[in-house]
C-alpha cells in the first residue's frame, strides 16, 4: 500500500498551526518539514511511508547502482535507509535531535530489485539522549538488518507554537 507523501510544510495537515495538538498532528509536521531538505533520502528513491510519535517506516528500492562486486546491495546504502529511519523517528516531538552514534549488524544480503521497508521505533527517550531500534526487511519479510542508533537532542525545535512534548519510553 503506498501512502501518498507528507502534505509541506506551509499547509499543516488542513489545521491552524496553533490548532496542532496531537502528537500524530506534531509527528507528520516535523516529518513533512525534515522531508523538504532530505536530498540525501530523496535522491535515493527513499519514501516516507508512515509516521508516528516515536516511529518511523521509511522503503527503498535497490537500484542496480547500488550493488557491490559481490552482486548485493553495498551496505552503506542499507546503513543509510536505516539511519534516514532513526532520523525520523527521533525527531516526531518536534526538538531537534541527531546521531551521537550507531550500529548495524548485517543479517542477509539484498539484491536488485529488492524492496526494503525498514522500521524504527522509540526504546528510550529522557533528556537530551534517547535510543532506537531499526529492523530492515525485504519485501518477503526477511530481515536483512538490525540497526540502533543513539541520538542526542540539540537547540530547536522544527516549528513555534506546540506544547513541550516528549515521546518518552514505551511500557
């Protein structure tokens, strides 16, 4: 099922910017808002899928030159679809955070023509310093990558207007 992309940011979802309460409302702004200067993931072919506070599901598809010597996809491009998704993820409460560091364990190879969704979701969050877990799977649903990554909030938010608000850590 493809979702159509995130309306811009300069029409929030068909709401008044100070009408923006709910953290799916504040989630898909800070997303749309990322999107617009994300050449990195765009110029990929990566989609936006789906957004959530706390979650992000971002798909790629391998393109043939994106296969290494070994005829899969070279691992800096999974690595970089994950990372786009913990970017997302980290940034749905509107305070602006980015990598301190991350991980990725490589568990099957993907190959061209391969569809990737990877998903990522919140595992802790307080303060400036927050964790996340990112699964990569092809479309047969095999997992082709684990990935966490650790973020640290930095000064700002992505738009004025919103109630602090903090994603928090999943019970």
């Amino acid at each position: 099922m493809t979702r159509p992309p995130l309306p811009p940011p300069d029409s929030p979802f068909g709401v008044q910017q100070a009408e923006l309460q709910s953290a799916q409302q504040i989630a898909e702004r800070c997303a749309a808002i990322m999107w617009q200067e994300d050449h990195a993931a765009r110029g990929l072919g990566v989609e936006l899928m789906e957004i959530a506070p706390g979650m992000a599901r971002l798909r790629m598809t391998v393109r043939a030159d994106m296969v290494n010597g070994h005829g899969s996809c070279h691992g800096g491009f999974i690595f970089t679809l994950a990372d786009a998704t913990f970017a997302y993820a980290c940034n749905t409460d509107n305070h602006r955070a980015v990598a301190s560091g991350a991980d990725i364990s490589f568990l099957a190879p993907a190959h061209t023509g391969d569809v990737l969704t990877s998903v990522g979701h919140v595992r802790s969050q307080g303060g400036r310093n927050g964790v996340y877990d990112v699964e990569v799977s092809n479309q047969e649903g095999r997992t082709i990558a684990l990935f966490r990554g650790r973020s640290t909030r930095v000064k700002g938010h992505f738009f004025a207007g919103t109630p602090n608000t903090d994603t928090g850590t999943p019970s």
